[in-house]
C-alpha cells in the first residue's frame, strides 16, 4: 500500500480539515493514534491549509485553483494522503482533477495527487492483515453516511463493519441512513430554511432509532446534527467515528462541554 518507509515504518500524511484543526482537534489525534497502532510513521505538513472546496462550490474556481495548488505541492512528496473527511478527500480525489483539466502545470499534477488521496475508513478498511479494533465503548451508535463518503468515496459498508469488531457496540441504523443532513458546505447558507428541515428530519431520524450517539465520518455533517440536535433539546450525542475507533471517548461529545 505504501512504499515509502521511515524508521523502518512506512509513511502516511494526514490532511487535517479546517474543520477538524478549528473545531475538533481530537479526531486528529484519534486518526494519528490508531494510524500509528498499525504500524504506520504519520506526517502532518505544517504549510496546509483548506482544500479549496468552499470557493470552489461557490464558483471561484481561480480562488480555488490557488488553494488546490498549494495543497498538491505540499502533498507531493507522500504516497498516500489521509484525509478523515468523506467531503475534503471528495474535492481532493474528485474536482481537483476536472478543476485543473486545462492547466499546463496541473493538469497531470493533479490526476497524480488524486490518486494519492484516500478517505480515512476507507483506508483504514484496506490494511492488509489488520488487527481487530480494540475500544472499551459500550453503548449503542446509529450511522450517518454523508453524502460525499457514501457518493464520492464510496464508503458505506467499510465504518460498520470496523465498528463491528468493536465489544459491547450494537450499530442501530437510521431508517434514512443514505439522506442528506442539510449541511453540504455552502448549501445550508444559501437555502437556511430547506437545510433546517433536513437536519430537523435527520436529528428526529437518530432519535426514532433509539440509539445513543450519532456517528459519521464528516465533521460538517456532525456539527450541523449536533447543533439542531441540541437547539431542539435532544439528548442523541454527536462524535467522529474515529473517535470511537480510536478508543478516544474521554473528550466531551461535539457540542457539549
């Protein structure tokens, strides 16, 4: 999977997110922790920065081509890019490609970084002779699958059965596990009364299912439920399925002190 090895180690970079890096630095950890359990070196570029994809929905495409830019160039010497965001490695693996399909130097610079990048659960699935999860969780979890790691990255099946190797986790799902929460980056700005009845749907979606905590791989998608969730009194909690997999429950639910 990975022929660069450092310390005996092969190597990973990880992509942070905006998101993660501003809001919830602990799904960093927790992907660096269990990276790491697995034998892996993880790097963590320090000139990052937003993968481009919120200028990018919003038609500035130039604005987006310079941020796309640095991001590739910052990447280039690594061989695989973890990203734990359905939604970044999406814009990253996906549009970066049809964003530079006319430029002379990104062009070909981008088809080869997006096939570098690799959505975290989907990863993480892919490990040869990969040990079992190993987490003290017990409770019960409902899965939302957001919209660009169920449609972009192609990841549906691979979160829950690695939560299913976790004891004492019983997986109930949505009744409408595959529909959007009304977040989509810009979306929920530019249609605020159409996204808050997707997320008001979604957050009583989780409730009907009887589970205890909301899990997904897009931290977007967590923040907006855990917001409605929390502006309608519910008591469902919100985490980053890394978290959970990391054995990193300790922090405070999103949202909640």
């Amino acid at each position: 999977m990975n022929k660069e090895i450092r310390d005996n180690k092969p190597v990973v970079a990880l992509f942070v997110t905006c998101l993660v890096d501003l809001f919830r630095p602990s799904v960093a950890f927790a992907t660096i922790k269990l990276l790491e359990s697995y034998g892996y070196t993880v790097v963590v570029p320090k000139a990052q920065s937003c993968c481009g994809q919120p200028a990018y929905n919003s038609g500035d495409y130039e604005g987006a081509k310079k941020v796309a830019s640095a991001v590739i160039n910052e990447f280039d010497k690594y061989k695989n890019v973890i990203v734990p965001s359905g939604s970044c490695a999406g814009m990253m693996a996906k549009h970066y490609v049809d964003l530079f399909k006319d430029d002379p130097e990104f062009s070909k610079k981008s088809l080869i970084f997006s096939k570098k990048v690799q959505e975290l659960i989907s990863f993480l699935s892919k490990i040869p002779d990969r040990k079992k999860l190993h987490s003290n969780f017990k409770g019960t979890i409902t899965y939302h699958d957001s919209c660009s790691s169920l449609r972009e990255a192609g990841v549906k099946h691979q979160a829950r059965e690695l939560l299913q190797e976790i004891k004492g986790l019983k997986i109930k799902e949505l009744k409408h596990t595959e529909v959007c929460c009304g977040f989509g980056g810009t979306f929920c700005v530019k249609y605020p009364q159409i996204s808050e009845r997707m997320v008001s749907e979604k957050v009583a979606d989780a409730e009907a299912s009887g589970a205890e905590i909301l899990l997904s791989g897009d931290l977007g998608c967590l923040m907006n439920i855990a917001g409605r969730a929390s502006r309608e009194g519910k008591k469902i909690e919100c985490r980053h399925v890394i978290e959970v997999m990391a054995d990193m429950t300790s922090v405070s639910p999103i949202g909640k002190k």
